[in-house]
C-alpha cells in the first residue's frame, strides 16, 4: 500500500470518528456557572489550610476539581494588584488600573471625597474618565438568567461590586450600592431588573444615616432596602430571616456596618456573629433561589475575609475561613448537577504568607517548625524556634531581640505571626504579586489548565454559557 493512500485512509477514518463522537465541553453547554473566589488565597494560604484541616496527605473540596491552572493577576499599572482590578479582570476580561472597578483600562482612580459626616461616599468619576466594559453577571442577565453574588465582605466591597457595578474607585461605596437598587437614582440598567440574590455586610451603605443610630448611613438619606423591598426583594438581617426566604429576589445584610465576623467568631457568637449564616448556608440558600429560573444562573461566591485575617497576619483566622470557603464549594457540589454547571474556584492575589522550615510530618502548621530528622524545635541563628508559617511583611513589630515563640500558644485565635518588614501599623501587610491557582470543574471547562492572564478566565466562562 502507497504511503499517501494510508495517510488518506487514516485521515478519513479520524474525521469519520469526530462526526460520530459527540463534542466535549461545546461551547454554551453550560446552563449554570458559579464562580468561587477566595480573597487572598494564594497557593501557600491554600496548602497550609489543607495540612490544617486534612494533614498533609489530604485534600481539600476545591482540590479535588478535574482541572488546576495558574493564573496571572498583575493589573493595567501594578505589578501587585488590589482586589478590584483582579476580580474585575475575571469578570470583564479587560485589565484596568488598582482601584478601579470594571472600567476600561484608561480610567484612573480618582479617590471619592467625603459628605458632610465624613464617610466616603461622593463619585469623582467623571463623564471623560473611561467607560464601563459588560460584567459576566450583566451578560447572563440579558440572556435572561438569574443573577447573584454572595460574599463575607460588606456587599460593597471590591469583589462582589465587581460584578454589578462600574466606578474608578472602589472606596465610593454609597455610590456602589446605589448602583444596584432597580429603578432607583444611579441604578446600573444593564442589571435588568436587578440582582436576583445580594448577601454580604455593610448594611450602612444601604440604610439612612442616623447621628445616634448610623453614624456611618447614607447622606443622602435614602433607604436603599426599603426601595429593593418595593420591587419585591424579600429584605434579610439574620441567618433565620435569610432561611425564610421563599420568592426569587432577596437582599441579605448581616452585618450593620462592617463585613461579617470571621468564621472563628461567627461561630463564637461574638459581635454580631450569633445571627449571622455561613458562608455555606449563603451559598445553599442562593443556589435554592436561583435555581427556579429555568434558564440557568450565574453566582459569585466571595470567602472575603481570608484576605483581611492575612493583612493581619493572623493566620489561624486565614485558614479557618479558608476552611468555611471550602465547605461552600462542598456544599455547592453536593445541590448542583455538574453536566450543566460549570464550578470555578480561584483567587484575586496572593498574600506575602509563606511555609518554611524543615518540620516533620505531622507538626501542626501552626506551631513552631522542627527538624524532620530529630522532631526537635529547630532554631534561627538567634538561638529562638521561630514558627513554620511567616509572613515578608506585616505590621507586626520586629523587635531588636526577637520574643520566644515557644512560650506562648502560636495556635491561639489571636496569635500574629512574625513578619520580615515591619509597615508600621496593624493590617499592612501587603498583597503578594505571585500567581494563584485556578480549579475548575463541568462543561466548558477544558480550556481551564495550564498557565493563564486572569483576563482569560473571563472568555471561557463567557463560551461555557454560550454568552
């Protein structure tokens, strides 16, 4: 047999199997998507929750997804980026500057000024400072999906606004909020007749203010929750409110001015904690809702507060939320059917936490490292143990004689790790610039693997569900 005519019969049998093979992953296969996002959850934050919680041989729900990728995060002018562009890159798949909320990347952040009561709250954003580029979230609403975005931040914050708002800089959050309100002054009109389901804190940027009552409300005195309950949102406070909810739209504010409590204290009962739901409990109860829409849903997921325990430095807070992040993810898969729902988790940035040391297997990633040979404390040059998770930089002071980590409990709720750059104050500690990890699971999600700009993201999701 001629060698061209094998190559011919080879290539017709190929191209007659195609036809016959149905195709994986076409592109609008998904109906549903729900996009997971871990605030500061960069790839050590990730291992060290799993050696928390599993041990080192063990897995966590977000790991056990059919496909890993690497994701770029540096935004339009920074190499480290901040929370809005990042997840705004997810969401629109443009890059743009630290700050700015979906916005195209010629908008430069122009801080908000203050009212008359000193909150932040007035838009400086000018008709010539850029335009707003089209959300995930907008797109399946104008193909007639249900919407949401859930997270353990105030509702304002940089993550979930992403999704359903444009403005140059994410700390205009009265004006966020506005933004959401169907009908209402300011109103985003590409929502259609809003977000079907809004859970998260800041209930301040959604109420009047109040000299004695809500020092921190709105100047212009409107009540934004009595304008979603109008257009039909059930209107939630507690846990139990939220569980209530029976209809298609609901708003859920669970904290009166700040995000909720971490999950340590949640559970606690401490502040407002005692009334507030998991974030499981938001995830099951937004799938619920959205689910009644025969057409599908696109939901945002935000474990928010990862990234505020890291500022802190405080790692057993980081990954006691990661933790409460996984168990959404868990309790996510265990309602959704995954041949018409495509899973995303990933991350904004990274964070400067990092593992070092030699401890053996099984030292409890809290604790201070050992040497894996002896099992023994190992010590710095100073002569002190030093613990297995640091961070490069931190508020935390550094002192000229390091303190003796072996004398106090490193495992404690309240335990700041030791940092390598002394900011100066409380929180500082920076943003990491290194790549986070990506997991994803469903159709649609092929194209998820290897190395990607997070801009990238944005395109698959939008082909999954055929947007």
């Amino acid at each position: 047999m001629k060698i061209t005519t094998r190559i011919g019969m080879l290539a017709a049998a190929a191209a007659s199997a195609c036809l016959t093979m149905p195709a994986a992953h076409a592109a609008g296969e998904a109906k549903n998507v729900i996009f997971f996002l871990g605030d500061g959850m960069g790839p050590a934050t990730v291992t060290a929750s799993r050696i928390y919680k599993y041990g080192e041989s063990g897995k966590l729900t977000m790991e056990s997804l059919k496909r890993t990728a690497r994701i770029k995060t540096f935004s339009n002018d920074a190499q480290t980026t901040d929370s809005a562009p990042s997840m705004a890159a997810y969401m629109t798949g443009v890059k743009m500057n630290n700050e700015v909320i979906s916005m195209s990347p010629d908008t430069k952040a122009t801080a908000p000024g203050t009212d008359g009561n000193g909150n932040k709250t007035i838009n400086n954003c000018l008709p010539t400072n850029g335009t707003s580029v089209p959300t995930l979230l907008e797109l399946a609403k104008a193909r007639g999906k249900a919407t949401g975005a859930i997270t353990t931040t105030e509702l304002t914050h940089a993550t979930p606004a992403a999704t359903y708002s444009h403005i140059c800089h994410r700390d205009a959050q009265y004006d966020i909020a506005a933004q959401a309100v169907p009908g209402g002054a300011g109103f985003n009109t590409a929502l259609g007749d809003g977000v079907d389901v809004l859970m998260g804190g800041g209930r301040n940027h959604w109420t009047p203010f109040d000299a004695t009552t809500n020092k921190k409300g709105r100047a212009d005195g409107r009540n934004l929750l009595t304008e979603f309950s109008a257009k039909g949102y059930a209107v939630a406070a507690t846990r139990d409110q939220m569980m209530q909810a029976s209809g298609n739209k609901l708003i859920g504010l669970f904290s009166t001015t700040s995000h909720l409590e971490y999950e340590i204290d949640r559970v606690a009962g401490k502040g407002e904690g005692a009334t507030q739901p998991s974030l499981a409990d938001m995830t099951a109860k937004a799938i619920e809702l959205l689910s009644k829409n025969g057409n599908g849903y696109f939901l945002m997921v935000e474990g928010g507060r990862i990234d505020h325990a890291l500022h802190g430095t405080n790692a057993k807070r980081a990954l006691e939320d990661t933790i409460a992040f996984d168990d959404a993810i868990k309790r996510a898969l265990s309602m959704v059917d995954l041949s018409n729902t495509i899973i995303v988790v990933t991350a904004d940035h990274d964070h400067t936490m990092t593992i070092n040391g030699y401890s053996h297997r099984g030292n409890p990633i809290l604790a201070t490292a050992t040497d894996y040979k002896t099992k023994k404390t190992a010590l710095a040059a100073d002569g002190l143990p030093y613990t297995t998770l640091v961070f490069g930089n931190g508020g935390t002071p550094r002192k000229a004689t390091r303190d003796n980590p072996s004398l106090v409990d490193t495992t404690a709720n309240d335990y700041l790790q030791e940092v390598g750059v002394n900011l100066g104050s409380p929180g500082a500690e920076t943003h990491g610039g290194g790549d986070v990890m990506l997991f994803s699971t469903g159709p649609g999600s092929a194209p998820l693997k290897g190395t990607l700009d997070n801009t990238k993201v944005f395109g698959v999701v939008k082909s999954a569900l055929g947007l």
